[in-house]
C-alpha cells in the first residue's frame, strides 16, 4: 500500500480501479508556408470549429453543473477571439511564414506564461484555460475529434492534468473520481469538480504516475487529499464505511436542498458556515449552508510575512462574497493576538495573553491597520451581502470607537470615488461577560449579535479552553453561560437586533432546542454539521412544552 498526498478539491470518497488518462500527443513543428494569406484563412476556420465545439460543450455543462459553472465555456469561446491573441497568431503567421498550428502553439506559451508571472492565484490559473483554448484550435486545424478521454467503465481517471473541456467531456456515470499530479485549487477544472460532485484530488506530484497502471485498485479521498494505491482490506472497509456516510448525507442533501429550516410551529431559523479562508467555500455551497455566519479574516495576516495590503485583502473579501451571491457574509475583523501571533507585528510576550492585547484592542491600537482592513471590506461589499462583526467587545465606549473608525473610511472612500454597499450589517461578538452584561447597551448600536461560545465558555468559568487539563471543568452547559446567552438575545430583540451563535456550542445538537427557545435566530456551524443541524431544527416543535433548559 502506498499513500501520496494531494489536495482534495471535493469532499468525497472514491474506491476502484484506476485508469490512467495519457493525453494524445499533438507534436507541433514549425514548418514554412508559401501562402500566409491561405494559412490565416485555414486558421479562422479552425477557430469557428474550436467555438462550435466549445458551444457543444457549454449546453453539456449548462445540464450538469449549472449556468454558474458553464459560464467557463463562453470564457473559452471568447477567449478563441480574443483580439490581442489573434493579432499575434495572425502577425506570426504573416510575417514568418509559419503554419497556423506552430504559431497557436508559441503564442499561447507566451500568454500563458503571462499569466503564471502574476501573483493573483486565481489569475495563474488562468494559464491552463490558455492552453486548453489553444489545444482546442490546433486539434481542430488537425481534424482531430476528441480532446477528452475515453472510458468504458467506472474508474477512477489519473492525469497529469486535465482541462476544463476534458473535465466536463467525461461521462459522469463511468467516473469514480479523479487524481492529477499538477493542477491548482482555483483552476476551472477544480471548480467543475466540485460542482460535478465528482471526488478529487489536485497536486499528487509527479511521482505516482510512474507507478500507476490501468486497473489498479485506489482509494482517492478528496476529504484529506490522500491517493492510496493498492489499498489492504482495512483501508478499503474504511472507504466503504466513509461512501456509506456520505450517501446518507446525500440522500439528507437532497430532502433539504433549497428548503428553509423551519421548526414544526412555523419558526424559521437560519443556518450557516463558520470558514476560516476561501479553501473552504466549496464546502459551504455543497452542503447547502444559507450563508457564512463567521469568515475568520487573521488567515489572512497568519499566512503573511507582512501586514496584507488593501489591495490583497479586497481581492480575497471580493472573491467570497461573489462565491456566495445573494447570501449573508459576515466576516470578522481581524482576531490577533492570544493564541493567533503574527511575527511582524511584534506583540509584546504577555503572562495572561488570552486577557492581553487582541482582536478590536489591537485594532484600536493600530488603526491605520484597521483602517486598511475595513476599506478592503466596505469596498467588498458592492459585490455581496456584507456584514461586519468585531470580536472581543466588552465596551460601550470600544464599540463607539469602532464604529467612527468605519464611518471615517465610508468618508474617505466616497472623497476618492470608491463604490461600497450602503446596507452593510455590522455587529459584535459576544464573548465575555462584560458584553453580555451590557448587552441592552450594545444592542442599539448594532445590526446583531453573535455569540462567540468557545471564550465565553472560557472568561465566564476562568478556565483556560488551550489547557487539556481543564475539561472537566470547562462545562460548555454550564447554567452561567446559558444564563448570558439568553440574556444577550432578549437584549438584542429588544432592541430590533438579530442574534446568533458562532461558537462550537451552536454544534451541539443537545441544546438547539434550548437556543431555540431562547429566542436564536441564526447558528452557524462547520460545514460538516450543516445538514445535521437543519434536519434537527425541522423536527422541533417550539409550542410544546420544552424537554429540558
């Protein structure tokens, strides 16, 4: 049994026989032409097949993974007319005398080299499209049928890569998953792969495909990015357990996709994602979640040797709130310090650094780095349904401030011209007592609430939740805590706020109905616990008389 470990781009398990996908080698030489006028001619008939063919494959796309998703086809076809692309074919052609194939073939290692040369990820990406539209013409100026593999049977296809146009190309009842040993998380085939529910795993390296045959037996886990090849029998009755779980979460995806979470009694109760960067926005959308209640912004300044620009941050808020049209982002400014440390920004060693200088402190303190975050978020916001939260509130005066720092960038963005929302949400999170205990002041102050469990578990009962040693006395049920959450809510509705719970609490299926009843109306939950939690609420009935508070 060998392991190799890549990136899983969908959240599934595929067991089988494996079939290795070897490109048909399309050998481009440079040959001189007689007749550069017949060979640009001979080169736009080629491009009017490429299109044909692209459009053939976007009403194909169009049924399986949706209008979103087949949009990468009209790219494509766009694409094939590009105006600086041909310009360049066309001028290579003419003023070299080459055939067609040999100036596609350069002019797209030029442009896709571009693209790798820039540091946006997803405009790397872009590269493969590149070459998948030009291998899509040079196979036409060839008379070549099919860029995609052929397959008799379920298998799980292996590749040094594939394109958007082979991705889509396979027959979905014959593909288990698929394992590439190149290939990048933001390429269009990785999104297709995700949409089409097919198990995938990106980035193997090249070393499997030397030791890969046709009819091998693998395991491909698109959860943890692990291809296991010939697998012994404990691995593959893993496997078949994890298919068994996750066909039952399929069947549960189906009887709640689209529908709301509504109690017996008619109460309707949002669910939504907690996510800690963009890698995990394809979970949100797979299970189904009404929103992302928590989108932890420190990946971005944890992940950094500097403090991220503006610039980098507005891409990376852009970019979910697009992922997520017409749903509810709050993301959270950003929560360092304590347990998160950043090298460069040179926090002092502190005794007690969970009650030191962190989350909305550190904002106050530095406030052109805050600034710099909120001008990135509110310039977001024109492209979704933005909500701003700020952690570790335990003040009037804290929250004041925070919010005449946003009005002072919604100022400076309006003088320099910059679009933003103007109904973005903004609200605290509640985790300490101190906010809580004040909570009929914050709320009037704010759009909502959103309990932060893990420290108010941690501040209420003093015990250190990194200390191992401290579970038995870290009750998350403890009546205390219950006590401040429902406090915090009445607060909040009495003051036209909403409230919600963001901590590992909102997990605990044991006291959904308690929350309930409390008056919660959003919990937001890994994505792994979504469906469970929205099965849960539809089976509660709030006008009978409560189980247990």
């Amino acid at each position: 049994m060998t392991i190799f470990k890549g990136t899983g781009v969908y959240g599934a398990i595929a067991a089988g026989k494996i079939a290795v996908f070897k490109r048909t080698q399309m050998p481009v030489k440079r040959d001189k032409i007689k007749n550069p006028v017949a060979e640009v001619a001979r080169f736009e008939t080629a491009k009017k097949e490429a299109v044909s063919r692209l459009r053939e494959l976007h009403k194909k796309a169009l049924k399986e993974v949706g209008e979103a998703n087949a949009q990468i086809f009209e790219i494509h076809m766009m694409m094939v007319d590009d105006e600086d692309f041909n310009e360049a074919v066309t001028e290579m052609i003419q003023s070299q005398c080459v055939n067609a194939e040999y100036a596609v073939s350069v002019t797209a290692d030029n442009f896709a080299e571009m693209f790798t040369a820039m540091e946006d990820a997803y405009m790397q990406a872009r590269a493969a499209d590149v070459r998948d539209v030009s291998n899509r013409i040079i196979t036409c100026l060839k008379s070549d049928d099919s860029l995609a593999p052929q397959i008799t049977e379920q298998v799980i296809i292996c590749a040094d890569d594939l394109a958007p146009s082979e991705t889509v190309s396979l027959d979905k009842d014959k593909v288990l998953g698929f394992v590439t040993a190149h290939g990048s998380y933001n390429s269009h085939t990785a999104i297709l792969a995700r949409n089409m529910s097919i198990p995938a795993i990106i980035g193997v390296g090249d070393a499997f495909l030397s030791q890969i045959r046709d009819g091998d037996v693998a395991i491909a886990d698109g959860f943890n990015g692990e291809f296991v090849l010939h697998p012994d029998k404990e691995a593959l009755a893993r496997a078949e357990r994890r298919q068994a779980e996750e066909l039952e979460k399929k069947e549960l995806l189906q009887k709640l996709k689209g529908k709301d979470n509504i109690t017996l009694d008619g109460r309707k109760i949002q669910v939504y994602a907690n996510i800690g960067s963009l890698d995990h926005i394809g979970a949100v959308l797979l299970n189904d979640a009404g929103g992302i209640g928590l989108f932890r912004s420190e990946f971005l300044y944890l992940e950094n040797d500097d403090y991220p620009s503006e610039e980098e941050q507005f891409k990376v808020y852009k970019r979910v709130l697009e992922s997520m049209p017409a749903k509810k982002v709050i993301i959270r400014t950003m929560d360092i310090g304590a347990d998160k440390q950043a090298d460069y920004f040179h926090l002092d060693r502190e005794e007690n650094p969970a009650l030191g200088l962190r989350a909305i402190r550190l904002c106050l303190t530095r406030p052109e780095v805050f600034k710099t975050q909120l001008r990135a978020l509110y310039r977001a916001s024109a492209f979704g349904k933005l909500g701003i939260m700020f952690p570790m509130i335990t003040s009037v005066s804290e929250l004041k401030a925070a919010l005449a720092i946003c009005d002072q960038v919604k100022r400076e963005l309006i003088f320099t011209g910059k679009k933003y929302a103007t109904d973005v949400e903004l609200g605290i999170m509640i985790e300490t007592p101190a906010a809580a205990l004040i909570s009929d002041r914050l709320a009037p102050l704010v759009d909502f609430f959103s309990i932060g469990t893990n420290d108010l578990t941690q501040y209420t009962l003093a015990c250190d939740r990194q200390n191992p040693h401290l579970e038995a006395f870290c009750d998350t049920h403890h009546e205390a805590i219950l006590r401040l959450i429902s406090l915090s809510a009445q607060n909040a509705h009495a003051h036209g706020a909403w409230i919600g719970i963001c901590g590992e609490l909102a997990a605990d299926m044991t006291l959904t109905e308690t929350f309930l009843r409390m008056g919660i109306d959003e919990l937001s939950v890994s994505p792994s616990f979504i469906l469970k939690l929205r099965d849960t609420i539809r089976q509660i009935d709030l006008s009978l008389p409560p189980k247990h508070l």
